[in-house]
C-alpha cells in the first residue's frame, strides 16, 4: 500500500511560465546555463551542469496567501519536460545525492500553518515521509526543501 504521493510543478504550470516568461509574482524569468544540479521541479531530476538550459524563477507552494508562503527561487527545464511519474518514492537521483541535496521536511495543517520542520540528514526519506505523517496527524502535507538554499523541491501528500 501507498503512504505518500510525490507532487511535482505539472507540465501545465511549466508551459505557462515557458510562453509567458514570467512567474507568478510577474517577473521575467531568466534563462542560464545550469550552474547546479537543481533539481528540475517539474521532472524532479538534478540538471547537467554546464550542459542542461533552466529557467529560474520565484515561485511560491501555496494557494493562499499568508504569513507561511514561502516564495523563493526555483528552476524548470528550458525545454519541456515529463513530469516526475513514479510518485509514491521520493525521487531517487535527488535522495541518492546527499552533498548536493540536503533535505528538510517542514509540515503544514490543512489551514496552511507550519506545524513542523525536520532536517532529513542521513535518514532515509522514504521511511522518514510515512514516520512523520504517522506520528504527526495534525500535518495536511509536507513540503521538501533544500537545507542549505530553502527552496521549494517538491510537495508531499499523505494517502488517504
């Protein structure tokens, strides 16, 4: 049985911000050769440096706003991509990779309040999701940050 679902940005979402080239505060976004691994926050897969376009951007997680929202700087592929499908693992390249991936789980209630934060460190995130949305029933979701930047990866739901 599924614990969790991995919610990556959606192809739609990219598309738009690909033919609009603003994000979503109006901003133009900007265009650079992959300087860091990312990840992409769509396909959830780190980008080739040096090789890979990307488009940075700000963006925020959350569909109201409020004093948790969070926005900041993510990247998406310049070129579209699949959006990640294997959703009920943490991706595997972004967990493998702990030098260039530090992870912290921080959980929001169903009213978007931050009601927990956790470094994931050494730990294993796929064991680490479902321990936490077991012991933690006030936690609606989960966003997966980077430790060291505190940008938004991706998104975490529980399985009904």
């Amino acid at each position: 049985m599924h614990q969790f679902t991995i919610v990556p940005l959606s192809k739609e979402y990219a598309r738009k911000i690909r033919e609009d080239r603003k994000d979503d505060f109006g901003r133009e976004i900007t265009e650079q050769i992959a300087t860091g691994k990312g990840p992409c926050r769509v396909s959830l897969r780190p980008f080739s440096v040096g090789e890979d376009v990307r488009f940075l951007l700000s963006h925020s997680p959350f569909p109201v706003d409020n004093a948790f929202n969070q926005p900041g700087p993510i990247f998406i592929h310049k070129k579209e991509v699949e959006a990640y499908s294997d959703i009920h693992i943490f991706p595997p390249e972004i967990k493998a990779d702990k030098k260039s991936f530090p992870l912290t789980l921080i959980g929001y209630s169903r009213e978007q309040n931050m009601v927990f934060t956790r470094l994931v460190g050494d730990d294993d995130i796929d064991l680490l999701i479902p321990k936490v949305f077991g012991e933690r029933a006030e936690i609606d979701y989960l966003h997966v940050r980077n430790a060291q930047a505190g940008c938004f990866i991706c998104k975490v739901e529980r399985v009904s």
